[in-house]
C-alpha cells in the first residue's frame, strides 16, 4: 500500500476524537456524537478517468483509478454543508479538470448538521509532500488538524474562509502556518461567519475580506 494511501486511511481516525478543552456542560454530549459520528464519516475518491464516485474505507485496497505518481487533494466541507455542497463541488470538479491529481472529498454532512457549538468541537477528530488539503469554514480548521496529526509535513493546507465563532486566534485546534509547509489562507466573510485572523504564510482578502463577495449567495455565507 503506498504511503499517500496510507494517510487517507488514517483520515478516518482523524475526524472524531475528544477537545480536551470542550465547554463542560457539553463534554459528554460532544463525546458521545463524535463516537456516533465516526461511522457515518465518508471519504469519496474521484478520478478524471472515472465517471462515478467511490466510497473508500480503511481496509480497501488502493481504488480503480488512484495514481500514487499524482498529488492528492483533499476537500473537506464546512458547518451544515456536504460533499456537494456549492463551495466544495466546484474545487473538486477543476482539479478533476486538470486531469493532474487524485482527488478525495470527506463528508462529514451528519457531524456538520449539529448545533454550531457542537459541530465547532469536532474539528480536531474528522502523503506528505503530494498532499494538499483544502478546508472550508471548519473543513479549513479540520485540515489544520489533519496537518498537526503528521506535525506540519504534508506539502499544502488551503484554508478557505475559516470560521470564526468560537475560535480564538491562540485556540489549539485551529488552522495556523506551522501545519502543512505551506499554508495558504482565503479571507472572504470577514465580520460575519468568517475571521479575519491572519494564519497562514500567506492570508488573501478578496475586496478587503469583506462580504457580500461576487457570485456567493446569503445561503452560502450561512453555511460555516
């Protein structure tokens, strides 16, 4: 099994562990839904050569269609958003365009359909140099996560807006420059749903960060 198999496997341990640091009252109900949550988790593999999906789990062999001399792009959605969801369909379909990577989505739709309080407190549970991973709103901070599991040596971490009720810009499980050895951040709901906290190597702020921003509906800013 080669070695960016190997960590798509471990991004299912990734996605459910316990906050050390979660608001007491909500401990036990948080750890409880990140165990039920676990197994509800998808990770779905698309290759430019392949017309349809496929899921993947731990003990699956490589899939039809993985090209382990490719990159591997990562995209993982937001607070109640989904695979399909407007922000994350339109990055996986122009990589899948660019017929040059493997691309993988993780859908953790059941998990990012709690309370926001609740949801907030899962970012830390859901290769290396070919690896980049690309996160909106708390995918963006999941991704930070999954660039701390391997202590900041996956290539690229693409935070896309990251949310910003409930973190802080010391909080522990959030995105920032020292999890991947690039990481690049998208700043574009400043003030509302989004922070304005500059966390990566480089920090982007499309018409100063601020929103309504061209072609993104209220629907969407809703979704973090």
């Amino acid at each position: 099994m080669c070695r960016a198999w190997k960590y798509v496997v471990f991004l299912w341990s990734l996605i459910v562990l316990a906050r050390a640091d979660a608001p007491r009252y909500h401990k036990e109900t948080i750890r409880k839904l990140q165990e039920e949550q676990l197994h509800k988790v998808g990770i779905y593999f698309y290759s430019p050569y392949l017309k349809n999906e496929t899921r993947i789990h731990p003990e699956d062999p490589l899939p039809i269609g993985f090209n382990n001399s490719l990159p591997l792009k990562v995209v993982i959605h937001g607070w109640m958003g989904n695979k399909n969801h407007i922000t994350i369909d339109p990055v996986k379909n122009a990589y899948l365009a660019l017929s040059c990577c493997n691309v993988i989505t993780v859908n953790w739709e059941d998990g990012a359909r709690q309370n926001y309080d609740v949801s907030r407190y899962m970012v830390d549970i859901v290769g290396r140099r070919n690896i980049h991973v690309l996160g909106h709103s708390l995918g963006a901070h999941i991704a930070g996560n999954i660039g701390k599991y391997f202590n900041g040596t996956i290539s690229r971490i693409t935070a896309l807006d990251p949310a910003g009720p409930l973190f802080r810009m010391n909080s522990t499980d959030a995105c920032n420059r020292t999890d991947a050895a690039f990481v690049d951040v998208i700043h574009t709901d400043v003030g509302v749903l989004g922070e304005k906290n500059r966390r990566g190597h480089v920090d982007f702020y499309p018409n100063r960060g601020f929103p309504p921003q061209p072609g993104c509906y209220l629907l969407d800013i809703l979704t973090f």
